[in-house]
C-alpha cells in the first residue's frame, strides 16, 4: 500500500500540488489551501505518517489536471465515450472520477462545465 508521503512525492514529480486532508473528512483544513504549493523537500512535513487524505490541487498550477466527475448512472455509462485514463472514486463508485490534461482553460479561472438533465 502507498503512503500519503509516497503518493504526495509522485503527484509533486507529475507536476500535480498535493494538499494534506484530515482523515475521514472531505476538505482541507489548512488556512490558505489553494496557494498551498507543496516542494519535494516539504512533503514530509505535510505528510507525515499520520492517518489522512490527500487531495490534488485542479488547474493551472497542476499542470492543466482536470477531474472529470461521473456523479450519475447516465455520466458513468457515457463514459465509455471518453479516452482511457487514471480513475478514482469511492468503494460504491470506484471509477467516477477520471483525471485529463486539459488545454481549454488558460485563464486560469474556475472553469465549470455542468449538464441539467432537463428531464429531471
């Protein structure tokens, strides 16, 4: 099994910005998360051994990583249109989420795309 430390350092060498989250919760918890930039050298003191999550950072300052979420039946069956990649999820739903290099954002702004099922 990987240790956050060891996930956290292969996220840093993708060029991916690796926050700490507590274990068992959703989020961070660090003030000023988003500018958190994590170096090789920092890592262990982020992650530290103890019991906890990691998240990702998404956008610009993570190379352009997108996270694609499949949050229905419909979404994850549609899937099959996508390219293959790395995939994530929960124990009920371990491939909703699925991770892509994106080029369409340069901004850098939150870039959202959602879909209203206008049936529901």
């Amino acid at each position: 099994m990987t240790t956050a430390l060891e996930a956290a350092l292969i996220y840093i060498r993708r060029g991916w910005r690796p926050i700490p989250v507590p274990y068992r919760k959703k989020g961070p918890e660090l003030t000023d998360w988003p500018s958190l930039r994590i170096s090789e050298a920092e890592a262990p003191r982020y992650f530290n051994g103890a019991k906890q999550n990691i998240g990702v950072l998404l956008g610009p300052c993570s190379n352009n990583l997108c996270d694609v979420d499949l949050d229905s039946d419909e979404a994850i069956a549609a899937a099959v249109l996508l390219p293959e990649t790395m995939t994530f999820g929960r124990a009920s739903t371990p491939a909703a989420h699925r991770l892509y290099i994106c080029r369409t954002n340069p901004t850098g702004r939150k870039a959202v795309v959602g879909f209203k099922d206008p049936l529901r």
